[in-house]
C-alpha cells in the first residue's frame, strides 16, 4: 500500500509543477508515478509470474502495460521531437491493457446492454476521429491520421473491455475502478489528440495529466483487488 501512496504523492507534485510550469519539477516527478505503480502491482501479487500462465488471471499483462505506459510517459517529455514513438508506447500500453481484461471475458449477461454499450462507444470514437482528422487537414498533419485512427480503435476497444468486467465474475469495486479508470483514459487522450490537433484546451496540461494519472492509478487498484479477491 505504501507503494501506491507514493505514486500518488508523486502524481500530485506532477499536477503542482504543471501549474507552476516547472520544467524540471514536471520531468523529475512523472516517470515516478508509473515506476511505483508497477511496483504497488508486484508486491500486491506476489505470485503474478505464475499467475501468468492462468487462463482467468493475467496481472502480468497489466504489469507490462504500466512499462509501456512508463516508456511513453518519458517519450512525450518531448513531444515536438518523440510524438510518435511517444504514441506507439501508449498503443501497446491499451493492447496490453485489452488482452488483459480480455482473459475474462464471457459471452454471458444482458446482450442488449452490452449492444448499447458498443454502439454508442463507437459511435462517440467515430465522431472525435472526425473532428480529429478535420483538424489534422487544417494544421496540414495528415500523416498523423492512420497512427491517430488505430490508437482510437484500440483505446475504444480496451474502454468497452474494462466496462465488460462488469458481466463477468469480478467484485463489483473491481469493476467500477477498471471502469473509471478506462473512462477517464479515453477522456485523457481525447483531449491531449484534441489540444494537438484540433486547438487549445484551458488548462489543458493539469487535465490531460490528472485524468491520465487518476487512469492508471484505478485500473492499477482495480486489478490488485480483482486478483487479490481471487476472481
């Protein structure tokens, strides 16, 4: 527990140099909320490497997923020059996080309600693409769409994943925190796909970041509780 408490002390410093634009603060406090997050994981599950061979419990994918999510996070220190490499990561970050909760996934439960979620999910995605690609054309950065437009269709598919926990056997804290998470995930990238391609959001670095960290803090949570529940 004392591991996630310090990923959160850390995430809340990051917010604080983001609103005092302190470059040096900003970059020495955001790779630490992922490192002990992965480490809050570990010794939460102190078994996850044989864990990984079980067909209903997969933390490991999760564990991967914060690197990949760490890798990103020092990518996009520098994004003019590492936008891309920066992007690449948090795709795998979302496939990662995607295979994970799709080891639990079940055909059961209400197909209506689960219909509507993946309607109107993919509705929504197509329609922030749209405008995405709109300013894309304006801001002369086409070659941005195909990257843009596959990140768009795995972070939707990883958001309708982590809301399906919902259907399987899962504590329900377990799911609403992987839900909300996912959620404020997909809120995250929007906006940050948003401020750099369509224009500015207010106070757009606190959001992005707030919403991203408070992301992978419940998913990270969400999963600890799954696994220690013994879904």
């Amino acid at each position: 527990m004392e591991y996630l408490i310090i990923s959160i002390v850390f995430a809340l410093a990051h917010w604080f140099f983001v609103i005092k634009e302190n470059r040096i603060g900003i970059i020495s406090t955001k790779p630490p909320v992922m490192i002990f997050l992965m480490i809050y994981m570990v010794v939460s599950v102190p078994d996850i490497g044989s864990r990984a061979n079980e067909i209903t419990l997969l933390p490991l994918w999760f564990v991967l997923g914060l690197f990949f999510g760490l890798m990103g996070d020092v990518f996009l220190m520098w994004p003019d020059r590492l936008f891309l490499p920066g992007l690449i990561s948090f795709l795998i970050n979302q496939v990662l996080y995607l295979i994970g909760f799709g080891t639990y996934y079940s055909a059961q439960g209400n197909q209506l309600i689960q219909g509507g979620i993946y309607i109107v999910l993919i509705a929504a995605m197509l329609a922030v693409v749209y405008y995405l690609f709109k300013g894309m054309d304006a801001n002369n950065t086409q070659r941005m769409k195909i990257p843009v437009g596959i990140y768009a269709v795995i972070i939707t598919l990883m958001l309708i994943s982590a809301l399906e926990t919902f259907f399987y056997q899962w504590p329900m804290v377990a799911s609403i925190l992987v839900s909300l998470g996912a959620l404020s995930f997909y809120i995250s990238d929007i906006m940050n796909a948003w401020a750099r391609f369509v224009g500015p959001i207010t106070h757009e670095r606190l959001k992005i970041m707030s919403t991203y960290h408070a992301a992978q803090i419940l998913i990270t949570i969400g999963i600890v509780l799954a696994v220690q529940f013994s879904i």
